[in-house]
C-alpha cells in the first residue's frame, strides 16, 4: 500500500514539473522564444523521462538570446546544453520552419 502511494505520489510531482516547464516555456519574455519553446513542450514534454525534463528545463534558465542563438542561429549551445533535447528542439524548429515554407508557397 504505502509503494502504491509513494508511486501515485512521484507521478503527481511528475505532472506538476511538467505543467510548470510548459508554463515557463510558453512565458519566456520574448514572442519568439515563447512560440518556439511553448509549441515544442506542447509536443514533446509529455513524453519525457527525467533526465529530458531536467534538460530541458536547464535550457530554460538559459537567456533568450543565447537559447535563440543556438536554436534558430545554428551556433553551437556549451557542452552542458548540448544533449539530446537541444537536438530535439533544433530538429523541431527545422520541421516547423519548412512546414511554414511549404504552407507560403
């Protein structure tokens, strides 16, 4: 019984750090940010382990500038940032933008 609520307990705490990064990512400051970070936890947070979450939520305190710079600019983040979910999130603003290219023309 008391595993049983310890485990209801861990997915409750998940659900919250999730609800909360997707908040954060769409409330980031600039238009862009917001756009790029709040539509690519919509599409990915639910599917993260732990270990995804803390990165992500690691770029998250990373600036605007810095986090546009290495998403969209094509510069290379720091070695600390540079894991599989900056490479998710590059990959997603790629799709999206050829998305938006296709739908232009």
């Amino acid at each position: 019984m008391d595993r049983l609520l310890s485990h209801r307990k861990r997915l409750e705490q998940s659900e919250i750090s999730r609800k909360r990064l997707l908040f954060r990512a769409w409330h980031r400051g600039t238009q862009e940010n917001d756009l790029i970070l709040g539509s690519f936890a919509e599409t990915f947070l639910a599917g993260f382990d732990a270990a995804q979450m803390n990165q992500f939520e690691a770029l998250l305190e990373c600036t605007d500038p810095e986090l546009f710079d290495w998403i969209v600019s094509g510069i290379a983040p720091p070695a600390r940032h540079d894991h599989d979910v900056m490479r998710m999130l590059r990959d997603f603003c790629v799709r999206a933008s050829q998305t938006q290219e296709h739908d232009n023309n």
